[in-house]
C-alpha cells in the first residue's frame, strides 16, 4: 500500500498525521491499521504502535467516518489479524 496519509484530531483539537498502513475487512467490520508520522525532526519520537480504528457506516459514502473500537476483544482480534497479514505480507516476499 503507498504512504496514505490520514489527519485525524485529537481531544484537544491539534491535528495528527496518520499513515495508512493496511485497509482490511474483518467480522463484517472495515478496519484501518494506521501509525503516527513522527517528523524527521522531532526531539524525542515516541512509537505508540499501531492505532487500529473501525469505519463508522459504509465506506463509500460521504457519511462514513473512522471511530475508535470501543469492544476491547473486538479491538484485540483486529489487531491480531492486522498482525497476521502483516506477516503473511512480510513473508510472501
């Protein structure tokens, strides 16, 4: 996937670039596997991980929008699975 780069705010209104990391289908749900862009220049780059989020509605409408996943087992086999393409991406090459 090329650098897809997502602006999402946070509670205090500042602005955060996302990369789109993998897009993925999983129990009915449209997930998105995203990871902070850390600019070159940063003091001191924290790695928070991989942010795992849910398409609120259908992806293809104007209406739709990323929400967190409030189900923490729901977030957890997300995660799992974006991991498990990952390695089944990383080991395909």
């Amino acid at each position: 996937m090329e650098n897809n780069i997502i602006i999402l705010e946070d509670e205090n209104g500042a602005e955060i670039e996302f990369e789109t990391l993998d897009v993925f289908e999983f129990e009915d749900h449209v997930f998105f596997a995203l990871a902070e862009v850390i600019p070159d220049d940063a003091e001191e780059a924290e790695d928070d991980g991989v942010l795992i989020m849910m398409v609120d509605g259908d992806i293809n409408s104007d209406d739709a929008e990323l929400v967190m996943v409030e189900d923490e087992d729901l977030l957890q086999r997300a995660f799992d699975e974006f991991v498990r393409r990952d390695e089944e991406f990383y080991n395909a090459e």
